[in-house]
C-alpha cells in the first residue's frame, strides 16, 4: 500500500552502525518504549522488540530485509515502510519507517513516525467506500465490482418496498431507517455466504444468488414473509424481479439489474404474485416508468441527457435565424430515448424542473462556447413546463445561469407551453412580465393545441407565438385550418407578435405560411432536430 503520511516530527531515531553492528535510539524514544528498553545495544533489537510484544514476527521480517537489501548497496539509498505497532495496553498504532543509507557501508538512518491517524482515516474511508453506512450491505459500486469478477453461475434479485414512502411518513424516518437495517438482517442471515447483496439507494436492495431455481424461490419466500414480519401494524409488501445470468451474454452490472427491475416492475403491487423472471420479451418494456425513474439520476449524473437542437429558418432567405434546444436522453445500452418516452414521467415525479434547468445550462454553456469562438450564435429556445413556471424561484434561477455564463440575453428565449398558461394565467402573466423585464423574448409554445388560445393571448402579453402545424395535414391543405392560420397570423401583427410555426413538413406547408405573412419555420422540412457538433457545422458561416 502506497501512503504518504501526514508531515510532522519523528517520534524517534534510529542509527545502525554497519561496521559495529550496532544500534543507537535518539533519547526521543523514551516517551514511546519501555523503560528497561536500552537506547543503545549490540544485540538484534528487533529480537527484542519482539520479546516486549512491541512488534509482530511478519513485520520485523519486513525491517530485517530492509536493513539487509540497504546495507549491501554502494551508493546513497534509502527505503520506507508502513509498520505496525503494539503499545503497552496491546492497541494496534501504525508508524512509517524511513530508512536512509546515509554512509554506504557505515551508516543506516531510521525515521519512525506515526501515521496511526492517517491510516485509520484511509481505512475508514475506504470501508465507506464499499459498505452502506446504514445498513452494512455492499455499495452501488461495490457490488457491481463483485458482480463483474463472478465466475460461478447466479441469479440477481431486485426488490423494494412498496409504498415505503408512506411508512417513512408514518413513522418517520428513523422508523423508515430501521426497517431497512431489519432488511439488511435479514439478506445477510439467508445469504449465509451463498451471495452477497447490496442497497442502491433508498429502499430499492439488489441480491446475487449462487443457486438454481428451486433454491431462488425458496430463498424470496422466506425473505418476503420474515420482512413482513418486522412488525405486524405495518402492512409491508415486497415482489422480487430475477435475472438469472447468461455467462455468454456480455452485459454490465447496472444491466443485469435494471432487467430484474423490469421483471419486477410487471408484479410491483401484487398481493398473489411475489416474484417474476425476466424474459426476452420484456426487453420491449425497458423503457417504461420504472426503469426511467431508477435511471434518471445516474443519467443526469452521467450526461447521458444531450441537447440536440432543432434550426428555424426564414423561408424567404433560407437561412437559420434561430433554433429550439431540445433534451434526448443517450443511453448506454439502449441508445437513443426519444422524449416523448421519459418527459411523461418526469412531468409526474417531478424531476422534470430539474431537467428543465440542466437543458437551459446547456444551452447557455453552447451559446458561451460559440461566442468565445467567435461564430454568430443565433437565438436559442428552451422549453419550459407549468412545473417549472410554478416554482417561486423560476425566473431567479434562471438568469444566475445565464449570468455564471455571461451570456447575451437576447441569445435565450423562453417558451412556455400553452397548457402551463391555461392552467393558471394570472400567475403566468407576472412571471412572463418578470421575464420580460430581464430582457427575455418569452414564447407561448404549441398555440392552437388546446382550447383557449385566444383567450390567453388576450391576458398574456408574450412576444412570439410558436404555431402548432396541427391545422394543416400533410400535402392537403385544409381548407378550415388555412382560415384559421392566415386569421391567427395577421392578428398577431396587428399585436406586434412574431410568429413562428413548427411542425412543417412539406413545401406546400412552407410556402403557404409564406404568403399569408408567416415567414419563420421550424420543422423537418429544412431539418430534423440534430447533434450540437452538426448543428454548429451549420451556423459557422452564418453573417
């Protein structure tokens, strides 16, 4: 083990003679040895030390080599160890001896100082690197570790508690706390050696199992009935996923988990139904509430959310005059998630804020790495939720990321989507007032998808309205939908609002929107939301 010892003072000397062979302590040593221990002697003192139980055989080996390899080179050398040490109650302490060849063939000089503190610290810090501190179990990164190096055959277990939250909320947290140390119990008692297990976090636990089949369903059973018996007032109910594993199929840890996840996501709740297999088929519901929701930490934590960006360009110039930000989420293993799979259930967790404000950094940190190469970055959107417009704190927080960026705020706008508007229109109109007077462009995104636009935009006093394309399909065009549009399109001129459609698919879309006064387009008929990297291929030419 490589340590490098907090500095301080030797607690002692040591000086052989090589020619004498004899060794002398510096007078420091009183305050640690024994008192009948001589300062200066010519027999072995390590054999002596020995004797007093100061140190133990496989450490003075250790010294007896060291002295030997130093006392046969030529040249100035020198050599350290980490040495345990025993004082007179028999407490372990922990000293580094340095050795220094001071005079080849005459001198060896020893330095011992106490590390003990340092030591300790590393060996804590390392046991809470691999263990849970609540209830002893392996870490996330632990386990996986254990679980890579298996070479026998295994299953993995995945459970947790349903409804632990309200069990927290009943009895608080240290009440919640105890029922996950009685958790921990209990695997470790069923284990008895035969796998180990972990807690990831919260009350979600995963086990490796050395077993077959028969032996797996034995083991949940008894492990779900002796949770449930923790107490008999709380109603505690478990259903267990399992993954058994393919040792000719190549996938990480996390993997293998997330798939006794999902096996367990299909009984979760079950009274009659205490453990389920994964199968092939269920690789079709990977991607489903459950799995997000266990996912979406580490995926923020590992930037596997990207920012693709979606240009809008001036049907008359053809030229991008802005653009909207737009998250994906780029999974390891089951590549590209398109929004519409995971925004549903942030929107219910409500981790979509916390979404939200990561997409706006990005942005921000696009548009300051544009301008500090000196490209003409054009307008950039990002998309924001009633969940987000409702948080006291909105409009604060995100200008303290446009400033830690120095960023341009005419280069941000804000959209805001219809239905956060409908829901609560006088509280929206304040924070849209409040944007504005930062100096935002504020958005009302999708217009025309719900049911009272209008009645919005007579409230709400935004600065452009993103049309939602709905009106038209495809290469018809609709004959309704094309009075509306050209309607909606010269009222806003009349309220000095820019208007932007998106959703535009075709040329004939295009054009229409053209001649009735509608000049800025956003859809897939100039381009598909693409990677940063391309869409700055794209504006590196703009003027």
């Amino acid at each position: 083990m490589e340590y490098v010892s907090k500095p301080n003072f030797p607690i002692f000397h040591i000086i052989y003679d090589l020619e004498n062979k004899t060794f002398e302590f510096s007078k420091e040593a009183c305050s640690f040895l024994p008192e009948q221990f001589p300062l200066k002697f010519e027999k072995e003192f390590l054999s002596l030390m020995k004797e007093m139980k100061i140190i133990e055989e496989d450490n003075a080996v250790i010294i007896t080599d060291t002295f030997k390899e130093l006392s046969e080179k030529t040249v100035l050398s020198s050599a350290a160890k980490e040495i345990k040490m025993f004082d007179s109650f028999g407490n372990v302490n922990w000293f580094r001896w340095d050795f220094l060849l001071s005079e080849p063939g005459k001198k060896i000089i020893v330095s011992v100082n106490d590390i003990n503190e340092n030591i300790n610290l590393y060996f804590h810090l390392t046991e809470r690197l691999e263990y849970d501190e609540l209830t002893g179990l392996y870490t996330k990164e632990a386990f996986k570790r254990r679980v890579e190096q298996e070479t026998q055959p295994y299953a993995i277990l995945y459970f947790d508690i349903w409804h632990f939250k309200a069990i927290n909320d009943t009895y608080g947290k240290a009440g919640g706390d105890l029922l996950l140390i009685h958790i921990a119990d209990v695997l470790r008692r069923l284990l008895n050696g035969n796998g180990y297990a972990q807690r990831i976090v919260a009350d979600r636990f995963a086990v490796l199992l050395y077993t077959d089949k028969v032996y797996i369903e034995q083991f949940i059973t008894t492990m779900v009935k002796e949770i449930a018996d923790y107490d008999l007032n709380i109603h505690i109910v478990c259903n267990v996923g399992i993954f058994i594993n393919n040792p000719d199929e190549a996938l990480p840890a996390f993997a293998k988990i997330d798939r006794a996840s999902i096996a367990q996501s299909v009984i979760k709740g079950s009274y009659t139904k205490i453990f389920n297999y994964y199968e092939t088929e269920l690789t079709e519901k990977l991607i489903n509430e459950q799995t997000i929701t266990s996912n979406m930490l580490e995926a923020l934590d590992n930037n596997q959310f990207v920012i693709y960006y979606q240009p809008q360009y001036s049907h008359i110039t053809e030229k991008i005059v802005g653009a909207e930000g737009l998250v994906r989420w780029l999974h390891p293993d089951f590549g590209l998630i398109s929004p519409d799979k995971f925004i549903p259930v942030f929107e219910k967790n409500s981790f979509i804020t916390t979404l939200d404000m990561y997409v706006f950094e990005q942005v921000c940190k696009f548009i300051r790495k544009c301008m500090n190469q000196g490209i003409a970055i054009v307008p950039i959107s990002t998309n924001f939720s009633r969940f987000d417009v409702i948080q006291e704190d909105f409009v604060e927080r995100l200008d303290e990321i446009r400033q830690m960026y120095n960023v341009p705020v005419e280069k941000i706008r804000i959209e805001i989507t219809e239905s956060a508007v409908v829901e609560g229109s006088d509280y929206i109109s304040d924070v849209v007032t409040k944007l504005q007077e930062c100096g935002y462009i504020v958005e009302m995104d999708d217009f025309g998808s719900g049911y009272s636009s209008l009645n919005v935009l007579k409230d709400i006093d935004f600065d452009i309205i993103k049309l939602d394309m709905k009106f038209m399909s495809n290469e018809k065009r609709n004959e309704r939908g094309s009075t509306i549009l050209s309607s909606v399109v010269g009222m806003s001129a009349k309220l000095n609002m820019t208007i932007i459609a998106e959703g535009v698919e075709t040329e004939l879309q295009a054009d229409f929107l053209r001649d009735i006064g509608c000049e800025i387009i956003q859809g897939y008929f100039y381009s598909k939301p693409i990677p940063e990297a391309e869409f700055l291929e794209k504006i590196k030419n703009l003027k």
